[in-house]
C-alpha cells in the first residue's frame, strides 16, 4: 500500500496535470515535488475551500470527463466568489476507477480550459486508484486584509438588511431530469447545470458593500437558512421577487426554491446601499433582485427563513437536497 | 445532487469537526462558512501539499478509524517535513460509504490527537456520501523566505553530494502482513504503520544543510529515483549502510529497500556538511545515515539509482509498490 503512481501511468499523470494550465507569479514551485510553494503578496489574506465531489452522488458517473472537470473546478471556484476573493490556485485529489488514458485526457483538458478562464494555477495534487470516482479540489484566492479582512462571510447580517440574489434561481434544478438521462447534452439547461459561471466580478464588488453572502448550492432556501444561523437573524423572503427559472404559477416553481446547484450569490445588505448595488447591476449586466429582509427571530425560536406568496406565508415541502 | 450535507448529519459533522482542534495565530475564519481565512505571516513563503488516500488501497478499510485518522494526517504532515516547513493547518475532504456515527466520531478522536501533536488547525472541508472510504488532506505550513524560499526539492542533489536517511528503513513494509491480518493491533511493527513520525525537526534543520530531500513513502529505492530524476543525477546507494529494520543477511532485507511507508527522510547534502549533520543526530537523538553518493550518470543513460553490496552491484526485481 503505498501513495504515489509508477512507471507508465506516472508519464500518463505527469502529461495531463503537468503543462498547459496558467501561470501565476505568486506560485515558486508548482506540480512535481513533495509540495508546492507560494509568496503571499503584500496587503492579502489567503481565502482557500475544499470541495468534494463524487460520481453518482454530485454528478453522473457517465458523464463525459471534460463536463466533469468543467462543472467540478466551477463550482469550486464558486466559493472564493461568495468570499469577494481574487482566485489564485488549486489542487487536485482525484480517486479513478481504473486506469482509463482517454478519460484522463478528457478530465485534463477540461481541467485546463476551466483554470484557464480564472486564470488559476494547478499547483500540486494527488492521483490514486480506488473503487470509485472522487475528486476533491481545494482553491485558494486572496482578499485585500482592509476594510473586509475575512472577506464576504456568513454571519454578518443584521435585522434591517434587504437580502439579495444575482441571476436566476433554478435552471441547473430543472436541467437534471436532462442531464440524468442524457448526461453528453450541453444544451439549453443543462450548460446551467455544467458550466456554472462562478460570481467572482459580484462577489469581489460586494466587498464594502454586503454585509453577509454565500454562493447557492444547496438551494435558494437551504443556503438562506445558513446565512439566517450564521447571523442570527431570521430572513422573510417574497416569493413574487425571486427571479426563478419559471414564473411562480408553474408547477416546478417549486422546485427552483429548493433545488440546488445554481452557484448564483445570495447576499445581504443595508437598504443605504440599494443604489450602490442597483448600480452594480448594470455594470456587470447581471441581474440583481431584492427579494426580502433580514427580521428578528420570533421570540424563543430559532432563526427561520420564511416565504409569503400573495401575501401569504408559503409551506415548502424540503427546504434543499441533503445527500449526507 | 448537491454538495453539502444537512439535518441530523449536519449535526454531526458540527460537532467532529468544530472544535476540540488546535487554534492558530494565522487562523483569521475557520470551519463553517464558504472559505476559511488566514493571515500569512510576513517573510514566509505557505508550502502545501494535498494527499488522497483510499481504504483498501492505502490502508485496511476495517482498520479502527482513529488510528485510520492518525495515519492519514501524519503521512499528510510528513511532505511538509521533507519541505523543512512548519506545518499551520490543514483541510479535509471526507468521503463516507455510509452514515457512520461511530466511526466518525472515532475518526474525529484520532484526527485531533494527531493535529494538537502537530499543533495545526482544522480549516475546514467537506463531507460527503460515496460508495468507498477516500479521505482527502490539504495540509500547509511556512518556511522562511531566506535562505530556501522554496524549502527543501528534489531537484538540488549535485554530483558529488552525500546520499542521507534518517531513522531506519523498512519497519512499516514488514508490518503490512500483520496490519492486513489484524488491522486493530497497534503493538510493534503496526506501530510503525499507523503512526508514522513526521520529521518537522530535521526537515526544518535540513534548510540551508540538504541540497536535496523528500520523505520515504514509496520505498527507498523508487524514491531515491525521484530525486535522481529532478536533480539529473545517478544516487550509487552501499547496501552494507543502509539502516534497515534487518540485516542485509535476512531474506527480508530487499522488501525494506523496496517497501513503501516509512516517512523517513531522504536526503543529499555536499561532503563539507558531514559534521553538521553528525551534530544534528546527536541534538534530535535521531540516527543519521550515509548511505551513497552522487554521481554522474553513464554517458547517454538516464539518472539512475544502484545499489551495492560486497562491493558488487546488486540486482532488485522492484523498485517500489506502484498502486496506479
């Protein structure tokens, strides 16, 4: 039992993981020796976050390896933009089935597009052999260390703040039913559900600005509730104005409340910073909508997140997909 | 599909993983929102490694989890040893065939004990479902910006150089029947096994002393030829003085040249160095042993790692446990 790969496959691993990706000129040594070395620059702090994902349970396993890697490094770099971070590098832990080169190739080509548009590092990684697809990547970034020296955190909300959300809420929901059954289309929805698109620009702007943020993965409501806990105040959301995938008479309205994967910001703020944010909106040309406001928790009772429809407080059946 | 767990198991995860773990000075957010952030200290340069391992590959999937734990972090650590860096903090990725509240609690037992040895904060992670036990470690440390900026590589080795190992080689291949056979003990060999030492102190003594080094986890052989590889150089190692678990008379002796997992150090450093490094194995109660030197490779062949013993080169079938 051992850790690292040999002869031929070593050559394998070495050509995809070792060229192509960007350079970085934080980074003194990269891929290839017991570890990596950056030079944090001046003035920064280092925001870094883990992600696991694994075949069958965050993607279908026959899905084609450059969506995989695709869809991985995004949603992985999503959680630097729920941060206001400037993305810096990665690691790659990947777990393979088998020794399959033409898979390997396609993971790492669309590894490299995908670090290519951040403008990332592939820093250092692992590569093992094991029962299952798993990949875990951990991305870092920095944040300038003022005025926001933790960057754009959970747990600053306060009662009186509007919450908001940036694009739309549910289209990599509805794509799954697609994706499931034909994991090779990259059509309509399910570019939604593959490629999407890390709020980097938003976040790093919200600096200042948001009091509390996160990106959404587990569904609009879910990641409301951690924002709520975190913060300790209770959120009352307007179904009328969350901008969802469909209109809110559809039948699967439902289900762009609750449903994961959007990677769309969720993100509190005072209401003085309305025009601020109305005119961020337009310079990123990314919609922005005022969907509620930050509450008091009902006496004795935990934080809660609640959602009115006409007027009317609304009954959800899941408040998000809980896969552990 | 989804990314994070929720409800009961939420709890759970929460109460492993929250607290109980060393609290460092560098640490400005930790565990429980988007990203953790730290506060790099000014002249050092963050050295980081990301290893995978997976039960039945790595170490017996039945095998207690605390000792599991303590395995996966201290091999972890051990890369930042060979760096000479001083280990921070370190994050996990958790892949879990099911919801396993025992075993994750043993697993967060083991995991504490080896972080407040190592005196390193759990940053954060992620947890997830799947269909086999992959545990996936960022760990990071410093080391000094001056006079190594990049630590300690593979890649320095010059012809001429000394050949260096610390401790004695060997130990943990030939516990791997035992361990197979009865993953719960810990007694003699199996402790070598379960608990390898990262050597944080020579590694960190080592800066400006090594020309090269890297930690044995491959088997000596195989690893040596990293270093050969990177420093293009050939390593011409004397049987008769390598430190091995058994004489070079048992028929063990080629499984300890050739078996993996000792997280010793192997390391080369100029002849001008030999007394500093004497002295060094006094002060850390550590043997220090010469086992060869650096030569130039044969006209037209590539950097090669030979062995010798009565003075005849000696012939190895393997030169290490290739798992992928």
């Amino acid at each position: 039992m051992s850790e690292q790969p040999g002869g031929s496959e070593f050559a394998l691993i070495q050509r995809c993981f070792s060229s192509g990706y960007p350079q970085n000129a934080a980074t003194l040594l990269g891929v290839g020796d017991d570890a990596s070395v950056i030079c944090p620059p001046a003035g920064q702090h280092l925001v870094q976050s883990l992600d696991t994902q694994v075949a069958d349970v965050h993607f279908p396993a026959n899905a084609p390896a450059q969506l995989i890697a695709q869809r991985t490094l995004r949603c992985a770099v999503s959680d630097l933009a729920a941060m206001g971070a400037t993305p810096q590098g990665f690691l790659l832990g990947l777990t393979l089935p088998d020794n399959q080169t033409d898979w390997l190739d396609d993971f790492a080509h669309g590894l490299r597009d995908a670090a290519t548009e951040f403008g990332i590092s592939l820093l250092g990684g692992d590569t093992t052999r094991g029962p299952a697809l798993v990949i875990s990547i951990l991305v870092q970034g920095w944040v300038a260390t003022a005025p926001t020296p933790t960057g754009l955190t959970r747990s600053g909300a306060r009662v009186g703040d509007d919450v908001w959300v940036s694009g739309y809420i549910g289209a990599a929901a509805l794509s799954l039913p697609t994706v499931l059954a034909n994991p090779e289309t990259t059509d309509g929805l399910a570019a939604a559900y593959y490629y999407p698109t890390p709020r980097l620009s938003l976040g790093q702007s919200l600096l200042g600005i948001a009091t509390a943020a996160l990106d959404i993965s587990d569904g609009l409501l879910q990641d409301a509730h951690h924002i709520a806990t975190a913060s300790a105040v209770s959120l009352a959301l307007t179904g009328e104005q969350i901008p969802t995938a469909v209109g809110c008479g559809h039948p699967d309205w439902p289900n762009c409340l609750t449903g994961g994967d959007d990677y769309e910001l969720l993100f509190t703020a005072s209401p003085a910073q309305q025009a601020s944010i109305q005119a961020l909106a337009q310079r990123l040309a990314l919609p922005l909508s005022r969907i509620g406001q930050c509450q008091p928790s009902a006496p004795g009772q935990p934080p809660a997140v609640t959602v009115s429809l006409d007027g009317l407080p609304l009954q959800l059946k899941t408040s998000g997909y809980q896969h552990f």
